[in-house]
C-alpha cells in the first residue's frame, strides 16, 4: 500500500481544507490525476497523484482542516492486492487537537514574575572602565566619589581611589598595595609613553611573583604616579624654599670614613642627606606628617626614598624609623630596598608608610629640584648634585662643593617659616658629618 | 524590420539521431518537472519552484543552435534550459534539494543554477534584472573580439520592466552580440498579457530600438529551430543583437502555491492540445524516424534517469553551517 | 622630495588615468564620462587621450549599464562603472544589490565580480534634497560588496588602483565637496590598503571615528583640541563594508572614548553600526558613553545655512569632545 | 685570566647589577655609567662585586681612572696579574 498524504504546496502553506474528493475507494487512478480539491488561502487548488494504482481507503473527510503531511489517502499500487474500505466518519488525523509544537508552547509558557525586586541591585553610576579597574584592584567602587560625566565615576576616579588606599593604610589590607608613590617630577619619571614592564632580574616566573608582589607593572605605575601627581597639584598649594649647602666637612668626612673601610661597608652621601632630613625632621615635626581633615603628625618617621627605574618611572620604598637608624644601618637598608624597587618587589608597608619623601637627582646632573609633593604627605626634599661652586665664607672666597636643597611644603599644614627651620636644620646637621 | 511570427508547419525531415536527441530533451525536461513537483509536495524541495512543463520546444528548438563557448542567461523558469544545456540532472536536483552537491552548493536552490564551465548564467530571479548582464556578457565578447553570442531568456512579464527597455537600447546602441528570447507564455504570473502590455505585439517592442524582431510558434518545436538558427546566424555574421518571441504556454500553474483563479481550465485544456512532446513524436512516428519501441524506451531511460537523480539528491547532504560565510567574498585576490 | 599642492579631482583622474594605462582590460563608463568631460570634469580629457572604446558614455540607463558593467565583469574586463551622483544610485541599486553583490555566494563560489562602480556623494553644494545625499549606509549594508570612502587625497588617488585588483564588487565614494580642495600628496608605492581603516592622526584622549568628508573636520577639530591640551586621535574608516574592527577597537581601547562623525543621518547608519561593534567588543575599556554627532534627520535643504546646519562641523565635534572630557 | 675573559666577567656583573641593561652592546670607549644609566648606588654594588670576584679594593679614587670598559679591564688587568 502507498501513502498518499496532504501536499505541501507552498512553503508558507501549513494546512488546507478538503472541500471535495473526486475519487472513492476502488477508483483506479493514474498518475497526475486530480484526486481531491484543497482549500488554501490562495483559493481553491487541485491536488494530484504521482502514482498509479488504485484507491484503498479515504481516511479524511470533506471540510476537515488538514495539516500538510497528514495521511489522506491509502493507495493500492497496480498488481497488488489490497482492502477497500468506506470512507471513515471520523479523521484518521484529529486536526483539532494541539500539535506536538502547540503543547510544547504551551507547557514552556514562561512562569509568573520572578521576585525581580529582590534583585534589584544598588546602581552605581560608573564607566565599565572605572569598574573594571576597580573590579582587577579590589576597590569596591561604590565607595569612590564620581567626577565624570553626571556624576559618573570614571578612571581617573578609580586612579585617586588607588593612590588613597596606597597611603593611609599601614599594614597591608587584604592585598599589597598595588601603587607606588610619590614623585618629584621634573625628570625622568615622566616618559612620554606608558613604560614597557620593568624587568625583573631573574627568570620571567620571578618577574610574575615581583609583580604579584606589588601589583605593580610598569603601567600601573606610570598610572598611579599620573593619579598621584594630579591630584596632588590640584590640591596641595604648595611653597618652595631653597638653600645652598657647604659638604666640604661632609664630603671629607665620607671620602676618610670609606678609606678606612673595606669596600663592602663603604657609605653614599646618600646616607647622610637621609640622617639629616631625619635628624631636622625630629626639630620640625609638622612636616613629619600627613593632611587629613587637618594635619595629623606622625610618630614615626619613615623617609620615602625616590628609586627612579631605568624604564622609566619611579618607586619610592619608605626607610622606616630613619632617624633611629644609624649611617651603616641606612645604608643596609639602601642596599635591601633599592635592589627590590627597582625589580617592583617591595612590601606594601614599604609602598604605604612613608611620612616625607626625599627625592635626590643630582647624578643626573641637576642642580636644584622643585618636587611635587606625595599626598597625604606635606613635604617633599629635593637634592640636587654636589658641585663645586665658589663660595664666600667669613668674606674669603673660596671653592666648595656645594649641595642645592629644596623643600616643597603643603601651604595648608605649615607656613614658609617652618619650612626654612626645616632647611637650616639639615644644613647645620650635614656641617657636624661625625654626629649624625 | 519586424517580422511578424505566425504558426509555420514543418516541413524537412530532421536527422535520425537529432531527432530522437530533441524529443528525449523535451521528455527529460517533462518528468524531470513532474517529479520536482512531486518532491515539492513531500517538502522535499522549498522556495518557489516554477515548472516548465508546457514550453519545452522552446528551450529545446532555441539552445539547439548555439554553441559551447556562447553565454547562456535564463530566468527562475530555468531548469529546462539547464538540462539542455548539459547540466546534471543528478546535480541540478541535488540544488533543488539544497544540497552542498548541487551546481551551487545548494544555495541558489530552484531558481538559481549556476555553472561557469558550461557558461550558464542562471537561474536570475529579478525579473528583467539579468538583460543588462547579458549585453555586458556581449559587450565583453566585443571588446575581447571574441567570435560568440549571449542567450538570454526571460518571460513576456519582464518587458514591462525599464530594466528590459535600458537593456534593448543599450544592445542596439553598442551594437552587441545578443540574442533576446522572450518566452511569451500569456501571463505574468497571473496577470494575461492585455492587462500587462498595451502593445501586445511583442515583436514591436525591439523592432522599436533597431533590433531585427521574429515571432514564432512555441509549442512548434521545429519551427524554434528554424527560427533560433536563422537568429542565432544573424547574430554571429552581424554581431548585433536580435530579438526572437516565442508564443507558447504554461501547462501547470505559475509556481506550486497557485490556485490559478486567473485562467479557465478550459483555456489550459485547450493548450494542452497542441503540447509539443506528443506533436513532435507523432511526426517522428509518422516520418518513422522513430518507432514505438523507440518510444517507449525513450521513455524508460528518462525515468531512470530522472530516478537517478533524485536518488543522487537524496544521498547528499548539508552545506555545514560554518561555511556558510564561504564566497560572500571571494577566496583568493587576483 | 618637494611635493606640490593637487586637488581632489586631479587625483582622481590620475588614478583612472593610471588603471587606464595600465590594464587594457579597464574601461571606464557612464553618464556624460566622454564627451561631456565627466559631470565634475574628473574624466576632463581622457576620451581624447583613449578613445570612446575605453571611455563609453552611457545613456541615462543607471540600471542597464551598471548591469552592463557586471556582465562585462563577468565576461573578463575591469570596467570603471560611474554613476554621476549617489542620488541615482538607486536607479541601479537593484542591479548592485541583487546581481553584483549575491552572484558569487549564490552561484557557490563559481562566479565574482570584479567591478568597481564610482560614485560622488555628500553634502555640501547647495544642490537641495534629490543631489544631497550621504547614503554610504545603504550600501555598507549589502554583503558581498567592499564599500570605501574617499576622504583623503592620498585615498582618491591610490584607491582605485587596489579597488580594481579586488576579484570581487567595489563601490567608491567620492565627494563633490571635495573636488576643489588643494593639498599635499605623498606618493603611496603600491597603492593603499584597502582592507584597513586609518589613523589619520594619533591621539590618546579620544578617538574621533569617521570617514569621507568627516576625515578633514575630524582633523580640523583635532588641531583645536591640540591646543586645548586634548589628544585625539583621528579614525578614517575608509573602509565602510567590512569594517575593518581591529584599527577601530584598538583605537578605542586606547583612549577609552569614542566619537563618530559622519554626514549621514543618525538613524541606521554607519555610526549605529560602529557604535554599537565598539560597546558589544571594548564595553570595559569605556570611559564615557559613546558618542555621535550625525546628519540631521531631514531631506537636506536648499539654503547654505540650513545646509551647514544639517551635518556636522569642525566646530561641533570640537565642542561635544570638550563637553565630554572636561566633566569636573 | 686574558683581557677577553676579564672583559666578560665584568660585563656579567654588569647584567647582574642592571638586569635591565644591555652591557654586552658597550663599546669599548662608551661611558659604562652614562650609557647603562647607573647611579652611585648601582655603581657602588658593581664595586663590592670587584672586590668579591677579583679582590680588588678601588679606592674612591681611583673611581674616575675607570669609566670606560676599556679603562676597566685595563685596570683589573693590572691588578689580577700584578
């Protein structure tokens, strides 16, 4: 027996209406013959068969809705025997009925209004760069004050948020403060292009810990000292005070202690300038201080010192507790932290305490450094090179090598006054070299 | 210049083996259709599918005089013309299917067969959009002084169309090979030639730019030949275009989808008459060029054939879907 | 190498002229291309210089010889199809959209079509709402075809070169605005790349996206920014179809903000598309919406204030960059 | 220990102190500290290593005589053989 069932037509015809068979059970048909007429949206169209054969049995009746695909008819092929049966009263294919397709519909029908009010989640108005940055930074962004756009809280936001958190917080939070600090920008830090990577000094997997480390890449850095400096020249009013400085006695001092030293335990002038910032610093304590909501002193006094790295941007590791440290003790100290600054391997207490930062350029030959100061901080020392320079003293000219030193100082913690207290004190520190 | 084409009798006994090659194009080209119909019922085949069945002599009687290298453009009536012109059966029902087989990878489908080797340009489904395409074709043939001609097909439909007169005055203004076959078979669709065409005579349309203009009796399968090689002559001494009309008739409705509420059956019935398939084998017969054995077995390796391929369509399978971005740009730069 | 100042048009010409000489297959046709001199006098001269088998005036059948020009593309010449003004591109838009553009895909690989169809657009001559028309995005719609957009000198002329070397349909706009304007042209060996959009001037603040007559606003504005302290960087998309994501996306990246200009309406246009690729692709480097200073939605008016009114100018985008930047 | 060999191990110290740093591309009469850009810290390290690796005490000197790797390797030189 063959098959014979509703023709698909068109490919936008689902279904017809048999209005009339024009054959009956027992008919012998042929192939092309019309054997039934359809109604379909088009009007009515005659259907044929494309076989020849007789008909076996009529399984739809005229006026049924008929799905294409549905069995019609059964035909009886030539040379076979087969039964002839009436034509039913009832559709072998109930069209009535929901297709398989309608009660999937059905049961899949979406379930009523999920609580979405429980979801609704605090809006934070922010760039999808900001919150990314703050997302990678762990700064929940909902605390950081929005400067953009309506209010929006954009990158440079996210930036201050970071540099903030670097500094009031001392003992490393959750994670290592991922910035570095301060700068005294007249020079090298500022490259013109974010910095390829500092490079670490041993295998790349070091590099990866250094920078696990600290957060740190050349990019962040150059970010966070960007962040830093904005802000700080935006905020801080800051004043500048400038004095020359004799290191004959300090020099001479250095070149017979060294002379008498085996290399490994030889001293930098470095070392002094640090002792005496600390020792001045003890005299002026105001300047030993951050501004929060007003200046707050600070106990310790812990000397940021600036690294200034090849690639270009800087670290500034803090020398805690300087002025109870002795010369030979400043000086381990330089040779620990310089070493892991520079491979961006510092401790995120070293990145977040410091309470003054002392920037030294003088090998690159500048004289006189106007720094920008590090916020919270109040107070930046800048040291320029030692050269030697005419120099009168009790009305006899002489030659001298002589140090340029700076202060850049926050207007809103102290007044010109206590800056110069400042820069004497060092001075007259770094004329006593035996008692630092 | 127009020459007005009326029914012409036949007259000269035909070869043998031509013979019999012109009625198994004609019957290949019937129940190649009649089982793309059937396919189209079982879903088999989708989209539009216009069946030629009814105006056979005229793809046959006109392909028969041109030759390998000439251009071919055709309608989305056009698998009659693709079989004559040696397309696959197999092939070209495996792109009915849609099938990554068929000539086209099975995009086109129906109305869009392509194949480069054998200089077939469709399969274009714009009606009067491919003319312009045919006198480039020419044109390029032209510039290239290349010794051939463009076929190009379309319905009496398409000469409404401002496509079809830019197209004719272009030709007859560059002077290009073509030659313009209009296959008139009554009805755009379902709109009769008098509801379309306010100057029914067709012939006029391309006398009007210049172009030699002939009539001829469609379902007359000698009478195309005769007409076809006259033109097709024409047009390679002269390397001008020419314009041939060929009346004739559509036995089954505009596409599948069609209730035919445009047309009496009678009309149809009456057409049917003068179906060139028996015409033609009946003068064979009576000429006994052919013998009713002859007949049958015609008919027997048309089946088969046609068997074959549906049976190679169903074997074949899906383009994958990754590749379906394949060649919306071409692969290599020249 | 001293380099002397050449117009828009001179440019033009030379790289017919050049695709003329260099191919015997290349021929240029269209409307009033010959005889005439070309509607803008691009093709001033070239009938003389090669004769009316190369340069073909047409008659006004945009339908019929752009299908002309496809088929003689697939019958193995390089024709040049000009069609006077955008306005009447879409008297062939049947014949692009449906023939040039599908034939390859659709005849599964079997046939391409190398054709370039030139075409002058834009806004910016009073010519009222049937002459003014910026419908790069219409056709950057259409898969298949390579949409470019001449905004540059060095563009109008080296573009051609590479466009006709391409296997498969090549729309070029050209811009009656610019035809007049004179300036430096550094030579480009090889042609440019039509695959890449380009950055016309780098910046890092912002990214100004554009093309066609937008790439000399943008640049306009950039200098004024400049001065302002503001980088931008500027974008010539010169490619409208397929957009060329990795130039745009790593502009963006960079800079975190993005503008669009163009001179076609806001709705559905190239901007839309640009727009919306750049927040589906860099959403997290975003640090401001993205913004687009568009056509206004109207049929463009005849009076040369309405008319400047209707597209943007140099000094729109350079005030929606400083509102967009300077938020604090 | 040739001047090659001096040369080399100088220019390893060198990588190590400066990891960051090419030495391997000085010319003989390039300025080590301008051209590595190595400060007095830096410099004072590669000292310490002299010491460590040769047994040479530089006296604070002596630090102008040797700026240059020629300089340098002439000086060492003199000091391992003498």
């Amino acid at each position: 027996m063959l098959e014979y069932r509703m023709p698909s037509l068109g490919a936008d015809m689902e279904s017809g209406f048999l209005r009339e068979w024009h054959v009956k059970p027992g008919d012998k048909i042929k192939k092309g013959d019309i054997i039934a007429e359809v109604e379909t949206q088009k009007g009515i169209i005659d259907i044929e068969v494309f076989d020849d054969g007789t008909i076996g049995e009529l399984l739809v009746q005229v006026d049924e809705k008929v799905p294409v695909g549905t069995l019609m008819a059964m035909i009886i092929p030539p040379g076979e025997d087969g039964e002839i049966k009436e034509t039913p009263q009832k559709s072998a294919a109930p069209a009535t009925t929901p297709t398989a397709a309608e009660e999937a519909w059905i049961a899949t029908e979406p379930p009523p209004m999920a609580e979405k009010a429980a979801a609704a989640e605090h809006h934070v108005r922010a760039s999808p760069l900001a919150k990314r940055i703050a997302e990678e930074k762990g700064i929940d962004i909902a605390t950081i004050h929005g400067t953009g756009p309506e209010g929006a809280i954009i990158r440079e936001d996210v930036e201050h948020a970071i540099t903030a958190r670097v500094a009031p917080v001392p003992e490393a939070p959750k994670e290592a403060a991922p910035a570095p600090p301060p700068a005294s920008p007249p020079a090298p830090v500022a490259a013109e292009k974010p910095a390829p990577p500092a490079q670490a000094p041993a295998a790349p997997a070091e590099e990866e810990k250094a920078r696990q480390a600290t957060g740190a890449s050349a990019e962040t850095i150059r970010m966070a000292v960007a962040a830093a400096m904005s802000k700080s020249n935006r905020e801080i009013p800051h004043y500048y005070l400038e004095t020359r400085i004799d290191m004959r006695r300090a020099m001479a001092w250095l070149a017979e202690t060294n002379k008498q030293r085996p290399v490994k335990e030889r001293l930098l002038p470095a070392v002094l300038l640090l002792k005496a910032v600390a020792k001045a610093l003890n005299e002026v304590p105001d300047l030993n201080a951050w501004w929060e909501n007003g200046l707050q002193r600070k106990p310790a006094i812990n000397i940021g010192y600036v690294v200034a790295l090849r690639t270009g941007g800087i670290m500034v590791p803090a020398i805690h507790d300087a002025d109870n440290k002795s010369l030979d003790e400043l000086m381990q100290t330089l040779n620990d932290l310089i070493p892991r600054a520079r491979a961006l391997r510092l401790r995120s207490s070293e990145l977040a305490d410091s309470t003054i930062t002392v920037t030294s350029l003088g090998e690159g030959g500048v004289e006189t450094v106007f720094g920008v100061i590090y916020p919270p901080q109040v107070a930046l020392v800048g040291f320029g090179g030692i050269t030697d320079q005419p120099w009168t003293e009790n009305g006899m000219l002489d030659v001298r090598p002589v140090l340029t030193a700076t202060l850049a100082a926050d207007h809103r913690a102290t007044d010109g006054s206590t800056g110069s207290r400042f820069l004497t004190a060092i001075k007259n520190y770094l004329q006593q070299p035996e008692k630092l | 210049m127009a020459k007005k084409g009326t029914k012409t009798k036949t007259t000269a006994p035909l070869a043998p083996e031509l013979a019999q090659k012109l009625l198994y194009q004609m019957l290949l080209i019937r129940r190649f259709e009649e089982k793309a119909a059937e396919m189209y019922t079982k879903t088999k085949i989708r989209g539009f599918l216009h069946l030629y069945i009814g105006e056979e002599a005229v793809a046959v009687g006109v392909m028969q005089a041109l030759r390998p290298q000439d251009n071919v453009l055709g309608t989305y009536r056009e698998h009659g013309h693709a079989l004559v012109r040696g397309l696959e059966p197999n092939v070209i029902m495996a792109e009915m299917y849609g099938r990554q087989e068929g000539y086209c990878r099975g995009r086109g489908g129906s109305m869009h067969l392509f194949d480069a080797k054998r200089k077939f340009f469709g399969g274009n489904a714009i009606v009067a959009g491919h003319l312009a395409l045919a006198v480039g074709l020419a044109l390029a043939d032209k510039k290239m002084q290349r010794n051939q001609l463009t076929c190009c097909f379309f319905g009496e439909g398409a000469m409404a169309e401002g496509a079809f007169h830019e197209a004719m005055n272009l030709a007859a203004l560059w002077q290009v090979p073509v030659l313009f076959v209009c296959e008139n078979n009554l009805y755009a669709m379902g709109t009769a030639l008098r509801y379309t065409h306010a100057q029914t005579d067709l012939t006029l349309k391309g006398a009007a730019y210049g172009i030699t203009a002939a009539a001829v009796d469609g379902m007359d399968l000698q009478a195309v030949m005769e007409a076809a090689n006259t033109a097709a002559a024409t047009v390679r001494k002269t390397g001008k275009p020419y314009f041939l009309v060929c009346n004739t008739y559509r036995f089954r409705a505009h596409s599948m989808f069609d209730a035919e509420l445009y047309r009496d059956k009678a009309e149809v019935e009456e057409w049917k008459q003068r179906d060139p398939i028996p015409a033609f084998s009946n003068t064979l017969l009576q000429q006994q060029l052919l013998a009713e054995a002859d007949l049958q077995a015609l008919e027997a390796r048309v089946n088969e054939e046609v068997q074959q391929a549906i049976d190679f369509a169903e074997s074949c399978s899906w383009e994958p879907v990754e590749e379906m971005s394949r060649f919306t740009y071409s692969e290599k730069k020249t | 190498m001293a380099t002397s100042l050449i117009t828009y048009r001179e440019c033009l010409k030379q790289a017919i002229r050049e695709a003329l000489q260099g191919d015997e297959r290349v021929f240029l046709m269209g409307e009033d291309v010959g005889h005439y001199g070309g509607a803008f006098a691009v093709s001033k001269g070239l009938l003389q210089e090669f004769g009316p088998e190369r340069i073909m005036d047409t008659p006004l059948s945009e339908a019929g010889f752009t299908g002309a020009g496809i088929g003689a593309a697939l019958g193995g010449m390089r024709p040049i199809v000009e069609i006077m003004t955008i306005n009447f591109s879409l008297l062939a838009l049947d014949q692009i959209a449906n023939n040039a553009a599908t034939l390859l895909h659709m005849s599964g690989g079997q046939l391409n079509v190398p054709l370039v169809i030139r075409m002058s657009a834009g806004i910016g001559r009073q010519l009222a709402a049937q002459h003014s028309h910026s419908w790069e995005p219409l056709f950057a719609h259409l898969p298949g075809l390579r949409v470019l957009s001449v905004g540059t000198h060095e563009d109008a002329r080296y573009m051609l070169a590479p466009a006709l070397l391409d296997p498969d349909p090549v729309i070029i706009f050209e811009y009656t605005s610019m035809l007049n304007l004179e300036q430096e042209l550094q030579p480009v060996e090889g042609g440019v790349d039509i695959s890449k959009a380009k950055i016309r001037r780098e910046g890092k603040d912002i990214s100004i996206i554009t093309y066609g007559t937008g790439v000399y606003k943008a640049l306009e504005a950039a200098a004024e920014l400049a001065a302002a302290g503001i980088e931008a960087e500027v974008v010539d998309l010169r490619v409208l179809r397929p957009l060329d994501d990795e130039t745009i996306l790593a502009s963006v990246t960079k800079t975190s903000r993005a503008i669009i200009v163009e001179d076609a309406s806001r709705s559905v246009s190239v901007s839309s598309e640009v727009s919306a690729r750049i927040t589906e692709n860099c959403f997290y480097d975003l640090d401001a919406p993205v913004q687009r200073l568009c056509g206004a939605e109207v049929p463009i008016p005849y009076p040369k204030h309405l008319e400047d009114a209707a597209v943007p100018q140099p000094a729109q985008i350079v005030s929606a960059i400083k509102k967009l930047l300077q938020h604090a | 220990m040739t001047a090659e060999e001096i040369k080399q191990a100088l220019l390893l110290r060198l990588k190590t102190i400066a990891p960051d740093t090419e030495p391997a591309q000085l010319q003989p009469d390039d300025n080590i500290r301008e051209k590595l850009g190595i400060d007095s810290f830096d410099y004072l390290q590669f000292i310490v290593a002299l010491d460590e690796q040769f047994g040479i005490q530089t006296p604070e000197e002596d630090y102008g005589k040797i700026q240059t790797l020629q300089e340098l390797t002439e000086y060492v030189g003199a000091r391992v053989k003498g």
